[in-house]
C-alpha cells in the first residue's frame, strides 16, 4: 500500500506502508480522492505546522474514501458507502505517524455512532464524527471540498453572520474563498476580500463584490469608500502576524473579528485602540459534524461548486503528488486535486 510521507520537513516521499489493521468499530476503505490544503498540508511538508510533529509522517486530511470491509462492531456503515476525512492510522510499531494520512491508498474510517450508542466513552469516539457518509449522487472528487466548507460554514454561523450583514476575508486561499460563498449564501448584503492579485477573478467568482489586492496602495482607501462604517465581521483566513491587526480600522463599531488561520498561531497580536469602536473576538472554534448536512444540501443546490477550487478535469495521481505541491507552491491553483485509487 502506498502513501505520500513526508520523511523530514521539506522532503515529501510515496513510499509502500503495511495495509492498516481494521478494529471492531472501525471500516477499511479504498481511498479514492484527496484535495491538499495549504495552510495544513503546506505547513507539514515544509516544517512550518505551528504544533509538534514527529516525521516521517503521512499527511492528508481532505480525503474519501469507499468502504470495503467493516469491522464486528459496525452498523452504521456499509461496504461500498463513500466517507469523508478517512485517514491512515499511525504504526502501531512507531515507524511513522500520521497527520490525518489522507494520503494513502487504504485508509480507516469509525463508526463513532456505533460507540456512542454501546455507552463509549465520548473521548474515544467525538473525534471521529468528522467521518460522514457522502450521498451517493455528491459526486466524491468534489466531496473532497467537503472538510472545507464544513469547518468554514460550522465557524462563520457560530459567529452569527446573518442576512444583510457585511463581511471582510483576509486571504483568497481554499477557506478565504469558502467563507465568501458562505457569507454570500447566508445572505450577506456585502462581501469583500483582500487577496493575492492573481486570484481576484477567483475571489467574484466566490461572491465578493469588492476584490481587492494586498499589494494594493490603496486598499484600505477602497475599502473605507466601499464601507464608510466598516465590516460588521472580519475574517483573517491566513493567520499572519500583522494581518488581523492591519485590518482591525475595518471592523464596524459592535462588529466582530476572528483569526482562522494558522500561519503564524499564536503570535497575531490585536492593539484595540486601531479600532472604531467596541468590537468582539471570536474564539469559539467550529464543529465539522454539526455543518455537514448543509454542507451537502448546499452541494446539491449548486451554492457550493468545487470547481472554484479545484480542477477537476486534472487531478494529480498520488505517485505525483510532490508535483501538485510544487505546482501550489508556484500559485497554480488554489488547491490540487489527488487521485488515490488505481
């Protein structure tokens, strides 16, 4: 069985690991697609994961996998049923540890709900109900998006967006482009993001009526002109330091701002008196399995399209995936597509 390890930061390998054991509540799959994430994966391959990491480690966590085996405790999944977040277990032997392992060929998916309904200890199986069936008419390449758009949708409702509220996204990556088409759907009257110059067409593409380009001299001039009372919410997707608090002028008085991402966790700095009023930091995190279902019905309503991140006509094969990631590195696309199965 193979799988893409990343030996030591900087060095991204598909070597051939031992098919992974299969316990009482747990499901083998086939795995069939995997979507790279930048601010995750990125950080893995190049030693930058802002928590300790022991390599070599398999990474990949925007995987699917089939289910082709179920173990004598599982009756919530089917052989054949496709599921979402499927990962490699780590070695039992200690030969390497994963980050997820999405990126293999076979993978272990729980029935957590099994575990939960025979009286387990909710440690054991909470964080496993991010492993969810995919309706057989989402087509599985693009439920790869799945993880995205479920921890966005999860964060920006607990934050309270609501319809005709105005939203700012800093960064036009995977999630900067999935809290926009949230914002838009949920009903938002004004969506702006500030983005990377190469991606502003993507950025409308995602709903922003105000695209505009970090490098921009006058940025912050458009955006007080578009919003003269600023953003009701502000959403940092890239997590640098500097960036949240450069943006903090934006935040309308009463409004909200959060920093999702994790470039530089735990080093963003806020200085209140930068902003315009009282305003409210949201750290109430997100919960996968609470999105999911809206998740899905939004696919097949067509509000989400993955075709905005992904290329689905060309994905990358598993034995080239340390081109994919060259091919992010260069700005290529947004994110890369993995083909996992055969």
């Amino acid at each position: 069985m193979k799988a893409a390890v990343v030996v030591e930061p900087g060095r991204l390998e598909v070597r051939e690991l031992p098919q992974p054991a299969v316990g009482p509540y747990d499901a083998l799959c086939e795995m069939l697609w995997g979507a790279t994430c930048t601010g995750t994966d990125g950080h893995l391959v190049h030693g930058r994961f802002p928590w300790p990491v022991r390599y070599p480690t398999v990474i990949g966590h925007e995987s699917v996998g089939r289910v082709v085996q179920v173990g004598a405790e599982v009756r919530r999944l089917r052989a054949g049923d496709v599921v979402s977040r499927v990962g490699l277990p780590a070695a039992a032997d200690g030969s390497f540890d994963v980050n997820w392992g999405g990126f293999s060929e076979l993978g272990v998916a729980r029935d957590w709900m099994a575990m939960r309904d025979d009286g387990l200890p909710e440690a054991q199986w909470r964080g496993h109900s991010i492993n969810q069936v995919i309706p057989p008419d989402i087509d599985p390449a693009s439920a790869t998006m799945v993880v995205t758009w479920r921890e966005t949708l999860s964060t920006i409702t607990r934050m309270g967006l609501g319809r005709g509220a105005s939203a700012l996204v800093i960064g036009s990556g995977g999630n900067g482009l999935a809290f926009a088409v949230h914002a838009r759907h949920m009903g938002a009257e004004s969506v702006g993001m500030v983005g990377s110059a190469g991606r502003l067409e993507t950025c409308r593409a995602a709903g922003a009526d105000l695209a505009l380009a970090y490098s921009a001299p006058d940025t912050h001039d458009r955006l007080r002109d578009a919003r003269p009372g600023g953003f009701d919410f502000v959403i940092d997707a890239v997590g640098k330091s500097g960036v949240a608090d450069a943006y903090l002028p934006h935040v309308a008085a009463g409004g909200m701002v959060t920093v999702y991402g994790v470039d530089d966790f735990g080093k963003c700095l806020l200085n209140p008196t930068r902003a315009r009023g009282t305003f409210t930091l949201y750290q109430g995190g997100y919960e996968e399995a609470e999105a999911h279902h809206r998740v899905i019905d939004l696919m097949r309503s067509g509000d989400l399209d993955a075709s905005v991140w992904l290329n689905l006509a060309h994905p990358y094969p598993l034995a080239e995936i340390g081109r994919a990631f060259d091919d992010l590195a260069a700005r290529k696309h947004v994110k890369a597509l993995i083909r996992l199965g055969a």
